[in-house]
C-alpha cells in the first residue's frame, strides 16, 4: 500500500509518500516565510493554495510514481490554523474522489513521534516536541498518547519567533535566534518559568524584550541566555517524565528540534540517565508530509470515503486521539 499524506496545519505545505513497510518514496516541503513579521493565517493559506499542485507533482516525480499509484489519501486534521488546514482538506477530497481511494485525517504532534519512532526505530519513548505552536512532553501509557507536560501560554517557537520579530527579525526567526546565540558569551539572568511538568514563556518574552529594549545588553548575549534557559526548561520536564514513566529512550520531534543546542542538551541528560537518546534528521523535524503518510498508514483501518464524516480539528489534543494501531 501506498499512501500520499499532506501537511497543512501551518507555515508549511508538504506532501510524503511512504509505503506500508515504512518506506519513505517523497518528501517535499514548501514554506511560507516573510522579511519582517510574523506568520499571517490569510496569507499562508494563500500561500499554500499557490502551491499545493506544484508539491504534489514534485513527490510523485520524486518517489517515481504517477497518481494512479496511491492507495491511500491523508491528512492533517489537526491542531493548526483552520485556514491552512482547510487547504490541505480540500485537496486531501479532490484526491481522495479523483482516485477513489479512501481518506483518513490524522492528528499532528501523534504524527511527529509515530515518524520518529519509525525512523530512529525507538520502541516506546517519552516524545520532546517543541515546535511553533505546541510544546508538550508526549508518552504512550494506558491505551493512550498523553500529555505528561506542556505549554501553559504560548509554544516554544512561537516565543522565539516573536523575540526575533521584537528585534527586527522576519519568520522562521528560530534559525536567526540561534546563528546569534552562537556569538554570545555572557549569560543573562532570565526567568526560570517550570510548574510542576508544565513550563511558561509569556514571562520571559516580556523580560527578553525589556532587556532589549534598555539596549544595556548585547543581543548575542541574550539570544544565547534565550537558549540556555528556555532549553533547560524542556529538558527538565522531558527528564521528569523519563522518571516518572520509566522509560529509557528520548525522541525529539517538531521544528525547534532542529536547534544543536537544544540536541547536545538532550544528549547529555539522556547519557547521565544511561537512556537513548534519538532524533530524526531536520527533514522529518519540522513539518512535513511524510510524517502525515506514514501516520494516514498507521491508520488506515479508520480510512473512508464517508466525506461527510471528515472535518478539520484546529484545537484537537494530543490526548484527544483514540489510539487503535499501537
């Protein structure tokens, strides 16, 4: 079986082929960015509706395979920005009708560790995923994906994102945060923000933009201080549910998973707790098609061409998800 996933839920349009013995055939992304500013939903889903005929050709051409060679149509249903999910749910129908194959929404962060799972080949690990929008700390316990901690405000690369925007940077400012960071030498006092499993960032924004704004810091210096801390963060909860769980392998999923520091951190924990630590290339990091297919494979007993049974979920949990595959 064959299975073409698209991603939508944000920034990114990406379309994956991936076959059922975990394969992946394609993978091709197309990423909505700006000079200055954030991400505007309007405009990303015009950007998504540009160019989601051009994704899909560019898969296909790349696993080799023509239209007519697909099983199986998924998509992300949810969490994300309705607008750009709505894309991605229309052409998932158009497909899924022009083909007559069947159709299957999955959900978004479950995507993130069921492909890191396949790829690293990590059996049953505590998830670290932070990413624009979600930050949370994701195991499999009791018949279930659960949340053992999160966000309470904004996710870890909103914040950094709107740090970036804060001193003149465009969208992804992640990648820029941590360019500069790389130049800092003195760490900056900023607030520490874990209650209980959860973590905050609204606090530390407000105090990063003050001391920016007092220009008595150099901005290398607080991009570095920015990372040390908000990364000491992640890796305290992810530990605290390692011990909490059990279990002994860590995967790293979502956009910011891409930052080395972030990694080395994880890295080092994981080998003071004699645990493995894995993390997927930065392809299958970010938001991706791929990850999409493989979960729409995972899934796809629940497949159907009941349209009227499918719908976007733009505020679905993790948590929420009836796990029948594990």
């Amino acid at each position: 079986m064959i299975c073409l996933g698209i991603e939508s839920t944000a920034h990114t349009f990406g379309v994956g082929i991936v076959n059922d013995k975990g394969k992946v055939l394609a993978n091709v992304t197309d990423a909505y960015k700006t000079e200055k500013g954030g991400i505007h939903p309007t405009e990303a889903k015009l950007h998504h509706e540009n160019v989601k005929d051009e994704v899909i050709e560019s898969a296909l051409n790349q696993a080799k395979l023509e239209l007519k060679d697909i099983d199986l149509i998924s998509f992300s249903q949810g969490p994300g920005l309705a607008p750009c999910l709505l894309v991605g749910l229309k052409k998932a129908i158009e497909l899924s009708k022009k083909l007559n194959a069947p159709l299957i929404g999955v959900n978004h962060c479950i995507a993130h560790l069921e492909i890191g799972k396949l790829l690293t080949k990590a059996k049953d690990p505590i998830l670290l995923y932070p990413s624009g929008a979600n930050t949370q700390v994701i195991a499999y316990e009791v018949g279930k994906y659960r949340v053992f901690g999160e966000t309470l405000d904004q996710g870890v690369g909103n914040f950094i994102d709107s740090f970036a925007r804060h001193i003149g940077l465009g969208f992804p400012g992640g990648p820029k945060i941590e360019k500069l960071a790389l130049r800092g030498k003195n760490y900056v006092e900023l607030p520490y923000v874990v209650k209980g499993m959860d973590v905050s960032f609204s606090g530390i924004l407000t105090n990063l933009k003050q001391k920016y704004d007092s220009k008595k810091y150099k901005i290398e210096d607080l991009a570095f201080s920015l990372q040390e801390t908000v990364f000491a963060m992640l890796v305290e909860v992810a530990e605290r549910a390692m011990a909490h769980t059990g279990k002994k392998e860590l995967v790293l999923g979502g956009g910011v998973a891409c930052n080395k520091r972030l990694q080395e951190m994880c890295r080092i924990m994981c080998q003071e707790r004699n645990a493995k630590f894995f993390v997927p290339p930065n392809e299958f990091l970010v938001d991706n098609g791929a990850m999409i297919s493989w979960q729409g494979i995972l899934q796809r007993k629940q497949a159907t061409k009941n349209y009227k049974k499918i719908n976007i979920r733009p505020y679905e949990r993790t948590d929420d998800v009836e796990v029948m595959w594990v």
